[in-house]
C-alpha cells in the first residue's frame, strides 16, 4: 500500500481512557508538524489471559502488517497480553522498522518506561518541602501493588528525609478508585491524632474523590486541606480547584520515538534501546500555587452538557440502528440503513467493512481474505456499499484520506467481533482525539456488532426453521408413504381421499374405488426370491400409477394390495374389465418385465358410486374387495382349466 504521509501505527487496548489518549494526543500533535499520520489500533481486551476474546482481536493486530508504517508503537500498559505484543514485535521485526513499548519492558522492543518514582517523589517533595507540611497523609492505590507499593515507598523516603516520622495511621488505600477512596478519607476523620495539612493521593481519580469528601465536610482546599494528586489527567484540569499534580513528559518522549524512527530509516537498521520518561510538577490551584479561578466553569460545564447530549443521542441513534434490523436476516441490509442513522456524525471520515464469506453466505471461514465495504463515508459523501477489496488493501481510497493537505490526522481501527469470531473492522477518521469521539467510535463498533449478531441469529433461526420444515415434510411424508413403492399407505388414502371428499367442488361427480391384488406373489418369492417379489411389487405400482392417471389417489394398503380412487364428471367411465386391460398393458410395457421368468399379473374389482356429502369409503372399499376376490377366483380357474 502506497501513501504520500509517513504512517506510524499505536496499539493499544480501550484507548479512550484518558492516559492513552494523552500519549496519542502528543504523537498526533509532533506527528502532523514531522508529516507523520497516525492510524491508532484499539482492542478491548484488557486481562492478560487468554480468551475468546484475546484470540479475536489478533486479527486486529494482523491488520497493521499491510500498512507501510514507518515504526510501531505498544501502549504496554494496556495491552497486557503477551501474544498480542508479540505478533506486534514480529510484525516490526519482520518490516525491519522499531517497535516502541510504552510504559514497559518488551523484548526487541524500544522500551520507553515512566519514571514513576521520580515523578511521585515531585510532588511529595513540592509537599513537604516547598509548602512546608507536617502531617501529610496517604491515598496509595492497592495493597500489594507494584505501582502503589513503589510510590508508598517514595512517599516514606521524602519523609525521612525531611525528618517527619512516618505515622501508618495516615496512610489508607483508595484502590485508584472512588468508592475505596471515601472510605479512606473517612478513616482519616476517624482518627484521634492531628488533621492532615495535605493529603497526596496516588492518581489524579483519587485526588478529585478526597476534595469532594472534603468539601462534604465542610473543609476547603487548599485553605484548610491541600490536595494533590498524580498522572496529570483531564480530570484534575476540570475540577475545582484545579488538582496539583505530576503528568508525564509524553512531548519529549514522542521527540524521541520521531527521532529514532527517523534514524532507522537513514541507517536502515534497528537499534534498541530505552528512554526513561519523565514527569513534570504541574502545582496549580489545590495546593495554592496558583490562584483558584473559576472564569472558565461555563465552558467546561457547557462542553461536558454538550459530551452528555451527543452520547445520548448517539446511543438513541444507534438503538434505532438494532431496532431497524430486527426483522431481518440479510447482512446488507445494514449496510443500507447505516447512512440514515449516523448523519448526524458524519463531519469526519467513517469506514466499515465485513468479510466477504459473511456477505454471501452468512457464515464464516478461517481462511477468508476478501473484505466487503458496508460503510464509506466522508464529510456527508456516502458511497454505495457492495465494494470488494483483499484485506491486504486495508481500505480503498485509503490515499484520498492520507492526502497531505487533507484534515484528518489521525485514523481510529476498531475490530467488529463477538468473542473470537470476528466479522470485520471499522476506521474513523479525526484531527483531534477527544473523549467524546472515541467513545462514539467506541459505541458505533459496539452496535454495529450488536445488529451484525442479530441479522445472523435472525438468519440462522430461518435456516433452522427452513431445516425442521424439511425435517417435518420428510417425517409427514414417511408417516403416509409406502417405503418401498413411494405411493401412499393406506393412511395417506384415506388422509388425501377425505380431502377429496371434503371438497364441495366433488359433490355430484362419481367416485370410483378399485382393489387391485397382485396374482401369485407367493410363487415369485418361493421360486425367485424375494427381491423379485419386491421387483413386481414396484412394476404393479408403476402400473398402476400410469393407468390411473395424476389426478388420480393410489395406494399400496400392504403386501401385494393394492386401492386406486378416481373421481370423474360422468358415470360409467371405468369398468373393472377396462382397468384390468390397461393394466396389464402397462405391465408388460415396463423395462425388465419381459426378461422375467414369470408373469406379473392382478386381479381387479371396482365400486362406484355418486358423491354425496357423506360417504362410507371403508364400506365401499369392502365391496371393492369382493369383486376384487371374486376376480382372483375366475383368474384361478382359468389357470386351472
């Protein structure tokens, strides 16, 4: 795949999270100013073990060998399982470009680690150095944490050295979480000895959780109570007061990671090595470094009401998405509702595409390498669905989004999957990440996954009723046909006759009933075999079937007996006699029978009577069986005369 932009790929899991979104952000900003796109590969798996869903989303990853990137970049933090990373470092390895692991150690990998205890230890230091605090307690993340235990550790140090015993009374564990955190808090309202002068909290969620705590009790900060958290998220920019905290030096660290790309390429070699990333102090409102200011709340409150009101709408125009295809089992179908419920969304890029096996065929296979666009859409251009690419072209029209006078920077992949079966794959296109656009990218995966399961369970249920159709046919048909001659048994006769019957249109016709008895059955099968019984059991049948007529309802009762019932418009149109003739003409006409060493005949007796609206058909039959052996006895002393 060729493109006029320098690509380089991220991966990572659920990255509208806000730390990997950070890290994107700054690459996406020093990228486009270097004439670097970048095209972000976001899973959904986050355990480190294997699953339905971690066997899934390798195909994500799989996608990223057909793009011609110029270096590969790991989010490590989120993409804990091990398989996944490395088909990424082979990937790398196998294009001869770097792959570069943030935040941990990958081997083969440029691994680029946060420098977490440096990091901390600025903020206690500002803490207990720069403001001069005494009592300072603790909101460290789990028990028996890495990442907690290491920034407790550092939390003790900065107290020895300042000559403050450290008081295990003033150190709770919120868990980087809300609930945990208030009960935290509470233990420290609990607590007999001095109120704290500053709380430092182990990540920037748990610091927002102390302050509203603190503001509950009626404490204010930083006046009564500094606070301070740690990660430099979004959250301690929109609380008030804004939250004094560490983030990430992620500008230099993206300086690097261009750099060693660009040497790469010049010496066409791959060095590793690794580069440690550093936080800088960010001491702003809640320490009282920085005066509280509230001139930009409207924004912020207005740009959170305007978030809530597009995810709303977003989830409502989505619902009616799934809803649309309830009643439906063809794929496509979706394709051609999609443009009516995203319009709304449509001021970027949007692609989706399924593999092709599932279009035609509603079913997947392993080895499936032809893709199916049903979505291609950019700045309300909706192009027909139905377009068939190979997945090593990743996405037609790829180079009309790359262009470098276009406005999108940044591509988002997201897998269509449920479980380990996995349809297809979506790209949106954006030029500035934010929580909002890749939620949205988020949910559009997730219900357009949800529509793609239904469309299949819908097809999949007609399929099976389609099946339990034949099913019940072949069982209906079995349960009135005769086995060997495949003409009704005697319960179809009577089944098929009293619907005859039953017509009103028959009322005034005349039925004709005839027994019909195969002569000398016994002497075929004790001097032939009984396959040669069978044989004129089947030629009779033929006969019968060909002498009687379509319309006619024909029977084997059992044996060598045989009912044939005719209805037609006037009386005396058959006789026993005249049946009997073009029977035995037919007999003789079938293939086989005039090699036998035997005769294949029968004898015949025939009723008839006006239709009426009820008619004893068994008594009829009885009658017709009379003349039937009546007949058989003259053909037997024929024989014998």
């Amino acid at each position: 795949m060729n493109q006029e932009r320098k690509v380089i790929g991220v991966c990572g899991s659920r990255i509208f999270n806000q730390i990997p979104m950070q890290f994107i952000n700054a690459l996406r900003k020093s990228g486009v100013e270097n004439d670097y796109y970048t095209i972000a590969f976001s899973s959904y798996a986050y355990s480190g073990e294997e699953s339905d869903e971690t066997i899934g989303e390798e195909q994500l990853f799989e996608l990223t060998k057909y793009i011609d990137f110029s270096g590969l970049i790991i989010l490590s933090e989120t993409l804990k399982n091990p398989k996944l990373v490395k088909k990424i470092v082979d990937i790398g390895r196998s294009r001869n470009i770097p792959v570069f692991s943030v935040g941990g150690v990958v081997k083969g990998c440029y691994n680029l680690t946060l420098d977490y205890h440096d990091g901390f230890e600025l903020i206690v230091r500002h803490i207990v150095e720069g403001h001069g605090c005494q009592r300072v307690n603790m909101i460290a993340g789990f028990r028996d944490n890495e990442l907690s235990d290491e920034r407790i550790a550092v939390y003790k140090k900065v107290l020895q050295d300042n000559g403050i015993p450290f008081e295990e009374s003033r150190l709770a564990y919120g868990d980087f979480w809300d609930r945990p955190t208030r009960k935290a808090v509470k233990k420290f309202f609990d607590d007999t000895s001095a109120f704290p002068e500053a709380i430092v909290c182990a990540n920037d969620s748990m610091a927002v959780t102390v302050c509203s705590v603190l503001h509950e009790k009626g404490y204010q900060v930083p006046e009564d109570v500094i606070v301070t958290g740690f990660d430099g998220t979004k959250d301690s920019e929109y609380h008030f007061p804004k939250i004094s905290t560490c983030k990430p030096d992620y500008d230099s660290a993206v300086a690097f990671i261009l750099q060693e790309i660009r040497s790469a390429r010049k010496q066409n070699a791959v060095n590793p090595c690794d580069y440690a990333v550093k936080f800088t102090l960010n001491n702003s409102e809640s320490c009282g470094c920085q005066k509280k200011m509230v001139t930009d709340i409207n924004t912020v409150i207005s740009s959170l009401a305007m978030d809530v009101g597009d995810c709303a709408w977003h989830n409502i125009a989505m619902n009616n998405m799934v809803n649309s295809v309830l009643d439906t089992n063809n794929i496509m179908d979706i394709a051609k509702r999609i443009p009516e419920y995203i319009n709304l969304w449509s001021d970027t890029f949007r692609f989706a595409c399924l593999k092709s096996d599932l279009i035609h065929s509603h079913e997947l296979t392993d080895d499936c390498t032809e893709m199916t666009t049903i979505l291609w859409e950019y700045k309300e251009e909706f192009k027909d669905p139905g377009e068939t690419f190979t997945v090593s072209e990743f996405m037609p029209g790829l180079g009309k989004i790359l262009k470098k006078d276009g406005d999108i920077d940044t591509l988002v992949v997201r897998l269509l999957n449920s479980g380990k079966k996995v349809y297809g794959y979506t790209v949106e296109g954006m030029q500035d990440l934010n929580d909002r656009r890749l939620q949205r990218c988020n949910e559009f995966a997730m219900f357009l996954t949800f529509s793609i399961d239904t469309v299949l369970h819908n097809f999949q249920m007609k399929r099976m009723n389609e099946n339990l159709s034949r099913a019940y046919n072949q069982i209906s048909k079995l349960y009135i046909l005769d086995p060997m001659t495949n003409v009704y048994n005697r319960r179809g006769f009577s089944q098929k006759m009293e619907e005859l019957l039953d017509n009103h249109e028959n009322i005034g016709k005349y039925l004709y009933l005839f027994s019909i008895d195969m002569d000398g059955l016994k002497y075929i099968n004790d001097n032939f075999g009984h396959s040669e019984g069978d044989f004129a059991i089947t030629t009779l049948s033929k006969a019968i079937a060909m002498t009687s007529g379509k319309e006619a309802i024909y029977a084997r009762f059992g044996g060598d007996e045989f009912t044939c019932g005719i209805i037609a418009e006037e009386q005396g149109k058959y006789t026993a006699e005249k049946f009997s003739k073009q029977l035995m003409e037919k007999v003789a006409g079938i293939s086989g029978v005039s090699s036998k060493p035997y005769s294949i005949t029968a004898s015949v007796g025939m009723v008839s009577q006006q239709i009426v609206e009820k008619m004893d058909i068994e008594a009829l039959l009885q009658k017709a069986d009379h003349l039937m052996y009546a007949d058989k006895a003259a053909h037997k002393k024929q024989r014998l005369t």
